[in-house]
C-alpha cells in the first residue's frame, strides 16, 4: 500500500470543512469550503470567502467577507482576520488545539473570545458564557488554568502584532488567496 492512500492532509488549495463542538461533545458550528493556503506540522491556514456557515440550531448564513483563518496544534485558540473595507477585524475564540480527519478540521469552542478592531481597540466577549458553561460542563481547573494562559499569549500576540495580527501576515494570505483563485479561473 502507497502512502498516497493513507490520510495525508489537505493541500495548498484544497477546501475542507470546519467543525467547531462545545465541551459535552455537542456540534457548535460548521463551516463549508475553507480554501487551505498552508499547511505545516503545527498549523492551518485558510480562507473563507462567502461560506455557508451552518449553527447548532440548524439556521444557516454566509460569510460577508474574505476572512483568513489561522489554526494550531498547540495553542488553545483560533483566529480569524476578517478584510474589510474600513481595515482588518479579528475574531479569535478560546478553543482546543485543532484536530483533523479526513472529515474536517475539529476543535472544541470554549465560550470565550477576543474582537479586536482596525484601530486596534481590544474587547473580550462571552465570560459571562463561560461562567455558565463551565459549570454546566465542569471545566476542569487544568482546562481553565491553560485557557487564561492562553488568554494571556494571545493578547500579547495582538500587542506586539505577531503572526496573523501584522499587516504583512494579512497581506501575504490574502494575496496567495487571490492567486490561486485565479489560476482556477485560469484553468477552466
């Protein structure tokens, strides 16, 4: 048997589904066709570009804008640069390392999140949905201890505009993005 028939991953281009699921193993939220720019051992990124987003409760919506999505297999969150007309947004929610199957990219939502504006300005979101969840779910004391801490290496990451929070970061994927659109287009 070649490797090529063993579950390798996706490629440059590729587009896979996101599955986001709460603590209690609950599906959260799923996202159809993310375009996957790069992959390495650790991390994925990707692009959602008008994706059909499907909630828990079953109510769909579509992406508005471009938004590069960043994933790792080591830090508990996830982010999520949206491009917009008036500057770059980010969306970055307090979850699980991902895992991926040939299925989807997985990771488990825990409730808190950051949104930080063009200007900069930084709010965090949902504790009061943390508060709730973990004791509905019983967080254990490790997963909040590592969840403030990664709190913490997240907001100095915004800070100090490292990885997906520097313009170069935003620019780079984005126009990758845009190049392989266009050698699709190219080839049809």
């Amino acid at each position: 048997m070649s490797n090529d028939e063993h579950f390798r991953g996706p490629r440059e281009g590729d587009y896979i589904t996101i599955k986001s699921y709460k603590h209690d193993g609950s599906l959260h939220r799923t996202w159809r066709d993310t375009m996957v720019l790069k992959t390495s051992e650790h991390a994925i990124i990707g692009l959602n570009d008008h994706t059909l987003v499907t909630e828990d409760d079953g109510r769909r919506w579509v992406t508005r804008e471009p938004a590069i999505v960043y994933f790792h297999k080591k830090y508990w969150f996830n982010i999520i640069a949206m491009i917009r007309d008036n500057g770059v947004s980010y969306y970055c929610n307090l979850a699980s390392p991902y895992v991926l199957d040939k299925e989807a990219l997985k990771y488990i939502d825990y409730d808190l999140d950051i949104k930080v504006f063009p200007n900069g300005e930084k709010h965090l979101l949902d504790a009061d949905e943390y508060a709730v969840h973990s004791k509905k779910w019983h967080y254990s004391a490790d997963i909040d201890k590592i969840l403030k801490a990664h709190v913490k290496i997240l907001v100095d990451w915004i800070n100090h505009d490292i990885g997906p929070f520097s313009q170069g970061y935003v620019d780079v994927w984005y126009a990758r993005y845009q190049n392989l659109m266009q050698e699709r287009s190219q080839d049809r």
